[in-house]
C-alpha cells in the first residue's frame, strides 16, 4: 500500500459507455525514457499502475494470459469483473503466504462487459473495489477532491468530455507545474472503441482547448471545475465518511 | 436434447452415452458460471466454442467424443445456431443437421429456409425434413421433439409421431426396378 502511494498518479473514471485512464509520467531525468504505466489487456481491457512498476508488468502479463485464453476457449471477451477477482486473489496469496512478498502495486482496471463500462481498483492487500472514478498514486488526493465534486455527471458525460475531465484531474496532482502531454499518459475505451493510447498530438491539442477556456473563466473557476470524479478512501485518512471500504 | 444454461439448447446424434458425458462438462461449466453471481452469462456462442475445443481436443487425442452435436440460443436477441463434429469441425449457419439430415434435409432447408419464418411454419418445415429422413433412414423411428428457444427461455415438447404413408406403389414392390 506504501508503495501504491509513493509511485506517480493515476486516474481512472467512467461513464455508461467509456472509461477514460490517466496518468503522470515522470521521467528520472532528462535523458531518461518515461516508465510505461498504461497497459492494454486486451480490445476491451486495459489497465493503469502506480508502484513498482515491475510488479505491474508481471500481472500484466498475466491479466493478458488469462484473457487469450478466455478468448480461445469461449469466442467471446472475459468479462472484467470475472478478471478483477481473479487478480484479487492472486494478490491475496502472496499476503498469506510467509515466503512471499505482496505485489506492490495498486491497479486502476477499466474494462467493458455485457454489463457496460466498469472501473475497478486492486490494490495489493487483494481487496478490489469498483468506482465511478479513482486516483492512486502520490498527490492523488487533489485529483481525488476533484474528482468527488464532479462524478455525479459522469455517467452520462460524453467521450471527450469525460477526457477534458480526467486531464484536469491529472493537472491537479502537478500542484502548479504546466499540464503537457509530454508528462501525461490518457487512454480510453468504450462501446465501438477498443482500448487504446491516445497519442501525445492528440492529448496536447486538448489540453490547449480547455486551457484556453480555463484562462477565460479565471482563476477563481478553476477549483470548481476541479471537482475530482474519482471515489476517495482508498487510501488511508480520507477526509470522507464511509464513501468506500477503507483499505487497510 | 437438453438445454444448456439460460440461453442455449444442445442436440446431439451419436453415442448417447459420450452425450451423457458431455452434458456433465457442460453442466461444471454452467456451475462455475452461475457462481460468478455477477450478472455475465455464458451464451450460446461461448458454449458452441468450449464444445468445440472439446471435441477437437478429443478428437487430437484419437479419444473422440462420438457425436455430432447442433447448439441453438438466443442470448440478448442474437440468434444462433451452430454445430460442432466428432472431429471438431464447426460452424454457424441458419440450418444445421447431423449424420444423414445433411444430405436429406439441409436441401430442403436450403431451398425453403428464409429469414421470416414463424415458429409454426419452421416446425412444418422441420417435421417435413423429418418425414424424408424417417422414409430413407433405415435407422430412423417415427418419434420426435420440437424445441424451442426463445429469449425467455427454452421449452422442450413432448414426443411425438408423424403420420406416414407407406402405400406408394414404390414401396410395395422395392425391388421391382432393380
């Protein structure tokens, strides 16, 4: 859970038909590559990290595996709700297993189902939980408060508006550093929208329209329009009452 | 025939005893799908693929399964029907038959099948495909069952025979042209 919350920000939330994932991408230093923290499962799957990366990419291989082979067998997509606990309990055996260590990494999963779009959160305790929105990761609560005040309307925002919201929620752990594409990762899926990355074009050029926007409406709009959409109390000391299981 | 779950329907010609054994697998399967308890369920198109696997798996194995099977559902308002083989062929089509129903009743289908049927004219249809098969199939006895699947559900009718004529000149004395 430490290392879920020292890692970089990620953001997930969702509507009735798309799930929008976000993250900060911070590169040690100028000369060195940013970490890859979104993951495609599979058409409909996808998957944000924030910790060790490495554990990340472990079960994102896995995740992959299981959903190939779903696939294989049934013709048909693995349902993510069906993935998610299958993920949970892999995590859960490392906590009670002595000569294992728990995966360190918390896992924001968007997904499409029969059911329509979810987002889950798996962290490394083997708990899960779905949410309308989420952040995880360092300075997440900022993106969090933003996200509470606004998730309301997501579910029936549209594509690109849940897009321009999960941006702004990103721009909210930066804590005043210039929201670029070149720092960000957003990738989205949806119904007739197989998961994929964004490209760092296209993300700039929204961000330059709502940044405009937001230079017209003033300084004092900004807080309102940061209303984060994603659940809080993941992690520890949230400052809601009971909106989702503490995870401790 | 049995049906499957919500939304399917499994017939099978053959060893009636590796049909047995089939519906065992698929009834682990359906168990282990209910138990999810979250609102997904396996269609007709996902038990028409494990069904497969399995026959072709079989079949790899020199161990096959000795049937041909036809699976039929109705999952969400998509139709289908599909049919898989002791070797493990498979396929979707608007009309499928086993053993000797692919050469005595799909041209019949095929000339008569369309999009619109109304389920009293595709039994007519079926029970016309019936009676040829009952005619020249020597292994065949005048006993069938319709059933039919719906979206909300499936229903299975009780047996019943088809009325026949066996005073064609032809067959009083077959062996007259010979």
């Amino acid at each position: 859970m430490e290392a879920v919350k020292q890692g970089s920000a990620a953001i997930g939330l969702r509507s009735k038909t798309h799930v929008v994932l976000g993250c900060v991408n911070k590169a040690n230093s100028e000369l060195s590559s940013h970490q890859k923290k979104i993951f495609k499962v599979d058409d409909h799957i996808g998957v944000a990290i924030a910790g060790l990366t490495a554990d990340g990419r472990v079960l994102s291989r896995y995740m992959r595996n299981e959903c190939i082979n779903y696939n294989f067998t049934y013709e048909s997509p693995l349902p993510v709700g069906r993935l998610v606990v299958q993920l949970a309990d892999k995590a859960q055996v490392c906590t009670q297993r002595s000569w294992k260590r728990p995966y360190g990494v918390g896992l924001l999963v968007a997904g499409l189902d029969e059911s329509g779009a979810h987002l889950y959160y798996n962290c490394p305790s083997g708990n899960y939980f779905e949410y309308q929105a989420f952040a995880i990761g360092s300075r997440s609560q900022a993106a969090k408060t933003y996200l509470e005040r606004r998730f309301e309307n997501f579910a029936d925002s549209s594509r690109d508006d849940l897009v321009k919201d999960a941006l702004m929620a990103i721009r909210e752990t930066l804590q005043g550093e210039t929201l670029k594409s070149s720092i960000c990762t957003v990738a989205v899926v949806g119904v007739g929208e197989p998961f994929h990355i964004l490209d760092q074009e296209t993300v700039q050029q929204i961000i330059n329209a709502f940044e405009i926007v937001g230079e017209q409406e003033g300084p004092a709009a900004e807080p309102d329009a940061a209303a984060g959409q994603e659940a809080a109390a993941e992690q520890g000391g949230s400052t809601d009452e009971g909106v989702a299981p503490m995870d401790i | 025939m049995k049906p499957i779950g919500k939304h399917s329907l499994l017939g099978a010609s053959g060893e009636i005893s590796d049909f047995q054994e089939i519906l065992r697998y698929l009834d682990e399967l359906i168990l282990y799908d209910n138990m999810w308890d979250d609102g997904n369920s396996l269609g007709p198109k996902e038990v028409h693929n494990y069904l497969t696997r399995v026959m072709y798996n079989r079949r790899n194995k020199f161990n096959p399964l000795w049937n041909s099977l036809v699976l039929g559902g109705v999952k969400k308002g998509q139709k289908y029907l599909g049919t898989v083989s002791m070797i493990g062929v498979n396929f979707e089509d608007n009309h499928v038959a086993t053993g000797f129903g692919n050469h005595l009743a799909r041209p019949i289908l095929r000339q008569e099948w369309h999009e619109n049927l109304s389920f009293e004219d595709g039994v007519r249809l079926l029970e016309k495909c019936m009676r040829v098969l009952l005619y020249r199939d020597r292994s065949a006895v005048n006993k069938l069952q319709i059933a039919k699947i719906t979206e909300v559900g499936v229903t299975i009718s009780q047996p019943y025979s088809l009325k026949t004529y066996w005073e064609f000149s032809a067959f009083e004395n077959p062996a007259q042209g010979a």
